[in-house]
C-alpha cells in the first residue's frame, strides 16, 4: 500500500513536471547487503533514482560529513539518507545533512519542527512511520520504549505522544525493565534485545516492535515461544517508508518553486545627511553574501556560479525549470532628452525595485547595463546608480564585473584577426595549398570540420569526402575573397582612446604588403554586445554569432562569422557571458546585471534573458524594472521596435524620468557641461524656464503613448528644486496624458522615498495595455527609418546620402530588408543636431550611412557623423581614482 500510493504520486509529479528526475542518495558506512537491495528493489519500484555510496566499514563521522557535505552541494541529489552503525548516529553527522535533502527526517531542523507539531513542514523518520503503521488504535494505551535513543528516540516519542497514548522510556540495564514490560500495552525496541532480557517479562498479548537498523525480515524467534506477544519487525516497511518520504520531498520541493512572496532579508538604511559621496553609502552597507539572496528568491544551489561574496552568474537552465510559471510585470525605465550629466534612470530604476520590494513587500528585480571601462575612467562615471539607491558593491559593478566585457573584446578580436590572416592566406596561396592546409591529412584522415560542411551546404556542394570535390568546388571552398575595401568589423578595446579611431594594419614585413586603413571601436559598440543583450538561448547566440556579416566579397555577396569558420570558437568564449550576474540593491533587494550596448549606436538595453528569467523568479505579482538607455526617443524605441520583437514580451508600464535642471535646460537654459559648475538657472527657482521646458516632457510622453503603454513621470528631485517647480512639473505631466506624475526622493532617502512612485507603478500596470509596434517589417528599409524620424523625432523628412542610398540598397537585395531599424542618433536632442534642445521641428534629418548588425538583428542609420570610440577629457575621472594599499579599498569612484 506504502509502495502504491509513492508510485502514484511520483508519477503525477513526473505528469506534471516532466524534466523531473528525483535522486536519492544513500550513504552506507557496513556491510549490509540486505538494506542494500531492499532500497534498490523498493526504489526501483516506484520510479525513483536511489544511488549507494558504500564506505569502508570503519569510516570515521568526519569522513562521513565530509560526504554528505559534497552530496549537500550536487545538484543531480535531491534526496540524502544514512544506514550506518548505530555508534556514528551523532548530532554531528545527522546536521551535515541539508534539511531540505533530510529523508530520514533527523536533522535538528526537521525533528524541532515535528516535536513543535509542524507536521506539515517536516518529514516523520521512515521508522517511526513504520511503527505507527504497525500500531493499531494507542490512544490511552502504554507504550514502553527501550533501547531506543537519539533523535529517531525522541521523535517517536512525541509522535505517540500525539496520538493519546501514555509513553515511557528506559534502557535495557534500567532495573524497572521487567516491571515495566509487564504493564506496557506495546513495546517497541529501538535497539537490539540483550538476551539476558526473556520474552516472557512481557505483558501477555502486548505487541513488540523491533526497530534495531539491520533487521529486514518480518518474524524473529528469540527462542521464548511461550509468550503469545506478536513480534514484528519494521524492516522492509521502513525501507518502504523512506521512499515515501523522498516522494513527499519532492511533492514539498515542486510546491515551494511555486509563486510565492519571497522571504526576503531586506537590508536597513540609516540616510544622512547632507547625503556622502557614492562610494562612501556603498561602503557602509555590509551586503548579504550572493547565495543568501539566492535562496531567497528562489534559485537553487545548482542555478547560480558564485564569483566572490557579492556577485553570482546564473544559468539558464532556470528558465526550463520555471517555464511554467507566470510572468510578472514587465515595467521600463526611459527619460526625456538628457543633460550630458544624465538625469538618473539608473537611480529610479534601483530606487523604485527598493521601494516594491523593501517597503511595500512585492517581488521585484531590477535589470540593469553592465557599465563600459569607458565611462568609468572618462568623463560620466559608473552606472550603479547613486546615493541611497544604488547596486553594491560599487566598484566591483564598476570594474571587471565578472568579465563579460572582457569576454565580447576577446570574441570580438578574435574574429578581426580571423578576417586579416584570411585575406593574407588567400593572396599568398594556391587553392591546392589552402585547401591542403585548410583541411589536413591527420593520421592518414583527411575530414571537414562540422563548420567546413555546413559551408559546403551553402555552396551547394552535398559532399562529405574531402577527396572527391573537383577543382571548381575546391576554388570555391577554399575562397572566400573578402573585399577589403568593404570590411565592417573593427576591433575594440574597453577604453576611451581617440588616437584609435583610425588605424593602419599590416605594416609588419610579415604581412608582405598587405596594408589597409582600419580602426578600434569601444568594446560595448561590438555587435556581439548586442547580440549578448537579445539572444534568447545558447543556440540562439551562436545562431546570431554564425550571421555576423562582417564584409562583402568581389561579387558584393555577404561574408559571415560562419565563413571564416569561427563560431563555434566565438561561442566558447562567451559561454560565461551568456549568464546575467546576480547583484543586489543597497536594501538587499535583487538585481540582474547584464549586457551594455552602446545606447545611441546601438539598442542601449539590458539582455533579454535577464528579463526573462526576472520575470519567472517574481512571479505573476511581482515587478521586473528594466533601463533603456538615454532618452525615450532612442532607448524606448529601440527598446519597443528591437528588443520586445526579440524576446516576444510585452511592457506593462513606461516609467520616464525628468528632471527641473534638464527641463531648464529645454526651455532655454545656459549650457549644461560636464565637470563644470551649474550656473545660477539651474539653482535658483525659475518657474517661467521649466513651463518652457516640459514641451521636452510632453514630447516623450507622446512617443511613450504611440506605443499603446501607460507612462508614469518620475521627477527625479534634487535639493536646488522649489516646491513650486516640483508641483508645476507633476501638474503639466499629467495634463499631457501621463497616467500619474509623481515626485522621487530615492537618492536621498533610498526605496522609502519611491513609494510613491512604486504605488502609482503598481496601479498603471493594472490600465488597459494596448501595446503595438511602430512599424511593420515588411515595409522597405527607407519607410522604417522615415516613419521613425517623423513620429518619433518630429523631423519633416529624411535625406539620405548616396553612400546610404547605395547601402540600402545593397542590403535589400541581400535579403536584409525585413530587419528592424535601430537609429545611430545624438542624444543630446531629438534632432541630428545636439545644441538644438526643446522640441525641434521642420528639420530634415540626414542619414550619412546604413549599416547593418545581421547577428544582432537590425539595420542602423547613422544620423550625421556618429562616434564609435569616445576619446579622454583634459581631466580624466582616473585622476581621482586610487586603491589603499594597506587596505585594498578602491578610492575615488562614482
């Protein structure tokens, strides 16, 4: 009956979960074979996995705790039980093993909550099910325990106790032994009977039950057959029963993946003020260690790759396992046109997650860019927000991360040398010698590589021995004869170095001749940045990586990464990268840290599959706040047009940041430069400035609401603003069609100062959402890039040079027509021109080149003359930047 009902419920699970593969593991420190295959045999029944780790008799409770610690970690074990001899049934070893693997039920954590009669979260030990199971009706009955001691002892103690009967216990040397043998209504012996102890000091008709380990037969004749007691033993029963219990595990491990409030640590601010310097909050906050606030939201220890204290990549395996579960709100963060000292996206984003989840008790996530080395040591600083509301550790978000950025350079680079030596090798070569070299003898072997045959495919050539192409099929395998006047891929390098803009290669004798103008670009304006924030999979990215066009041949046909034969090298260096890295909030709420494309040259957004994966660990309650980059009118639309048609979700809510100062600014204002003083507009009330202003303000939310999404004004207050033109603001929002206005105090005063914001959040994501693209694939490149520049810039027309013309045209007869537009546009204004603030109208907007991403997915028009590769001010941010020496502490960021 035990056997049925646990072969009954796995199934259902494996019905409803069908990755489901339960595992239990069985430490075994004696030689007891019996035990051995009755769990075997039981196990096998129900359609368990049960494995033994058999150790030498003999073994010492270290040896074994150091077992169950490496069985702890192993993601493929759900499921952890000991049959050992009775001597190492210790405290010690017993709480080595997780609760949550606990089978046996014996650990401190699971026999406290049974004796405490939380039944329902805890596990009876097999044992003292099986002697319940044997037990008929006790209540008021004697129940006499003897030998039995330690944790199974106690617990089948208190579960007697609950069902009415009268418990006692002694030990077997106890001199009331006989005369209490001889009142109990049932004995039960924990351990085995001393012979010098006879049958008949039992009470006549009483039932014993022995539970000593070992004893897996059902009768035992102790040689006293003049007592007419029934004998039984748990044996087999207990074995049935620990099968049952790793049935209820699993039945408890699948309900607690279910949606659920996460319970969530939340760390405790204390403001001052006046507000210290970035680095200093970050400082003097101590962060839960990463697999705390793992386990807090739900990851299991196989899901997350811990880097240090603070950071944790996690693996997309998550996504199969949740795959099932509602989404939760989809919720982006846009600005109006920026000051070029931002107007503090990142900080609302990190703000308003601080404010649902630390102080209104709702599961959210923040899904922010990976900063660039770029920025960091140049003029803007990090990215992790500021004040109280920012991601920490800082400068460890601020640095290196966990390499990411490194990997895209590494990836990136690989591929422009691939392109050159190619070249090289074919203008040096025969097509015999290249073909020798390109596909060599190897132990008498000649073989394609899988890459080499997926070449020949798309030549057409449906050949697998290399033996057999005539010499026209090998000319064309072998050639690839790459134009050098039309290579697109550059390299990068994650710094801001100018004097790489332009760079000859090939002057080494080396090369022998082959000399050509090239350049570097930022690391973060890789198309494989891009491609990293929208791929959905592994598959999908080397899928996207293998498209990468990266020149036109002599016959103007495309040349791939899957050309050149190097994707799956590309793959292994970004296998890493492809995971988003877990960080956390000053409040100790969680954050997705991953991807930073270039936001004005390409889409500016986080990675898709933090999003995705968010959105699964919130659950259909909770928030996912995600940043588009600079303002509504490049990251928003991107954010629409690119990466929703990626990744297939749709938005709840706009939240748009705005500010006094850029407002000022719009309406007129002094020039805001950075690194220099705000003049005296800017710190002082101007109310007549910021009406002027908010046409900025009511622009973007007119192209926030071409896109059916509710938008909430998020006035990002600072200490110089007036009561006045906070009120003035929030009013002329909301008169313009914002579904709420509301101001935001998070950089002084942490998530407490967004609750504001994160309720009038909450409330708009329950509007009516009508999302829609702005355009359609199908319509031609140059009607995309106008409809884009009309409805979104406001510009009269487009005007494209015959350079952008020609590349048009190019990319429609390659088959690239269908592919959305991501604009490579300033974003200082929503013209070309950055000094023209407000709301331009009436201009032409010039297209000087198109370019395209194939991997990445989209073409992109460069508006004007776009850089690739930002150059170091006068006066660098690294001039404030130093590390302690004795300390190690890293000084000077912000």
């Amino acid at each position: 009956k035990v056997t049925e009902n646990a072969k009954n419920s796995l199934a259902s699970l494996k019905r409803e979960n069908p990755w489901l593969e339960p595992t239990l593991a069985i430490i075994q420190a004696r030689n007891d074979q019996l035990t051995q295959e009755a769990n075997k045999n039981f196990a096998k029944e129900i359609d368990l996995r049960v494995t033994h780790i058999c150790l030498p008799e003999g073994s010492t409770k270290d040896e074994i705790v150091s077992e169950i610690l490496r069985l702890n970690e192993d993601p493929n074990v759900q499921g952890l039980a000991l049959d050992l001899p009775e001597s190492l049934y210790s405290s010690k070893v017993l709480n080595a093993v997780k609760p949550e693997k606990d089978v046996d039920g014996l650990s401190s954590v699971n026999l406290g909550r049974l004796i405490h009669g939380d039944v329902c979260d805890c596990l009876v030990p097999p044992t003292v099910c099986a002697v319940m199971e044997l037990l008929e009706d006790i209540g008021g009955k004697k129940v006499l325990l003897v030998g039995a001691r330690g944790a199974e002892g106690a617990a089948l103690q208190s579960v007697l106790q609950r069902k009415g009967a009268t418990v006692l216990s002694c030990h077997w040397k106890a001199p009331q032994l006989q005369s209490e043998l001889g009142h109990a209504d049932a004995v039960v012996f924990g351990s085995m009977k001393p012979d010098d102890v006879p049958v008949s000091w039992v009470k006549p008709g009483a039932t014993i039950i022995h539970c000593a380990h070992g004893l897996l037969s059902e009768k035992h004749n102790y040689g006293q057959q003049n007592n007419p007691a029934a004998e039984k033993t748990v044996g087999s029963l207990a074995v049935a029963m620990r099968m049952q219990n790793m049935v209820k595990n699993m039945e408890r491990w699948i309900q607690s993946q279910q949606y659920r409030k996460w319970d969530l640590h939340c760390l405790k601010l204390q403001p001052l003020s006046p507000v210290p310097s970035d680095i200093e909050i970050s400082r003097a906050q101590s962060p839960k260690a990463v697999d705390v606030l793992a386990k807090e939201i739900g990851l299991l220890t196989d899901e997350i790759e811990i880097y240090g204290q603070t950071k944790a990549k996690v693996r997309l395996s998550l996504l199969e396992r949740l795959k099932d579960q509602p989404d939760g709100k989809y919720v982006l963060v846009a600005g109006i046109t920026p000051t070029p000292l931002g107007e503090g996206k990142s900080t609302v984003t990190v703000g308003l997650v601080q404010a649902l989840t630390a102080h209104l008790n709702i599961n959210s996530f923040a899904c922010l860019r990976q900063p660039s080395q770029g920025p960091t040591f140049g003029v803007k600083g990090g990215a992790a927000g500021g004040g109280y509301a920012q991601v920490i550790p800082m400068e460890e978000f601020n640095l290196h991360l966990t390499g990411d950025i490194h990997a895209i350079t590494a990836a990136n680079n690989l591929l422009a040398a691939a392109i050159d030596a190619r070249i090289l090798h074919e203008n040096t070569q025969s097509d015999k010698s290249l073909y020798n070299r390109l596909v060599p003898v190897v132990n008498g072997v000649r073989r394609f590589s899988a890459i080499q045959l997926a070449r020949l495919r798309r030549l057409g050539i449906n050949k697998t021995d290399p033996e057999t192409l005539t010499e026209e099929e090998i000319s064309r395998f072998v050639r690839l004869d790459i134009d050098p006047s039309t290579i697109t891929w550059q390299r990068v390098v994650d710094t801001n170095d100018r004097f790489l803009r332009k760079i000859t290669v090939g002057q080494a004798n080396t090369e022998k001749g082959f000399v050509r103008q090239a350049q570097f670009d930022i690391a973060v304006a890789s198309e494989i940045m891009a491609i990293l924030a929208l791929t959905t999979s592994l598959q999908d990215m080397k899928e996207r990586l293998g498209k990468m066009v990266v020149a036109n041949d002599q016959k103007g046909q495309p040349v791939t990464a899957e050309d050149l034969g190097v994707t799956g090298a590309l793959a292994v260096l970004m296998k890493d990268a492809i995971k988003p890295t877990l960080m956390q909030t000053l409040e100790g709420t969680p954050v997705f840290v991953h991807a930073g494309p270039f936001a004005n040259i390409a889409h500016g957004n986080s990675s898709v599959l933090a999003d995705k994966i968010a959105l699964k660990l919130v659950g259909e309650k909770g928030f996912v706040v995600t940043e588009a980059g600079f303002g509504a009118d490049i990251g928003m639309e991107k954010f629409f047009n690119i990466k929703c048609r990626a990744s297939g979700l749709v938005p709840s809510v706009v939240v748009l940041v705005a500010t006094v100062r850029a407002l000022k600014m719009h309406g007129g204002g002094p020039n805001v430069t950075a690194g220099a003083p705000l003049k005296k507009e800017y710190t002082e009330e101007n109310l007549q400035l910021v009406a002027d202003g908010c046409c900025n303000l009511q622009k973007q939310i007119q192209i926030t609401q071409l896109f059916g999404v509710p938008v909430v004004v998020a006035l990002n207050v600072f200490k110089t603003d007036s009561p006045a033109e906070v009120d003035l603001v929030c009013k002329i929002a909301k008169q313009s069609g914002a579904f709420d206005a509301v101001p935001c105090n998070h950089w002084s005063a942490g998530g407490r100062g967004a609750i504001k914001l994160a309720q009038a959040v909450e409330k708009a994501a329950n509007q009516k959402n009508s999302f829609k693209y702005l355009y359609s694939l199908e319509l031609p490149i140059v009607e995309k890039i106008r409809i884009i520049a009309q409805k979104v810039y406001g510009a009269q027309d487009i005007e494209l040079s015959p350079v952008a013309q020609s590349q048009v045209d190019r990319y429609t007869r390659q088959g690239f027509g269908n592919l959305p537009i991501c604009m490579a546009k300033t974003h200082l204004s929503l013209s070309h021109q950055p000094e023209r603030k407000g709301v331009p109208t009436g201009f032409i907007l010039p297209i000087s080149d198109v370019r395209a991403s194939i991997g990445a997915g989209f073409i992109y028009p460069l508006v004007g003359t776009m850089s690739t590769m930002p150059g170091l001010p006068t006066r660098p941010c690294f001039y404030d930047i130093d590390l302690d020496p004795i300390t190690e502490q890293v000084k000077g960021l912000f």
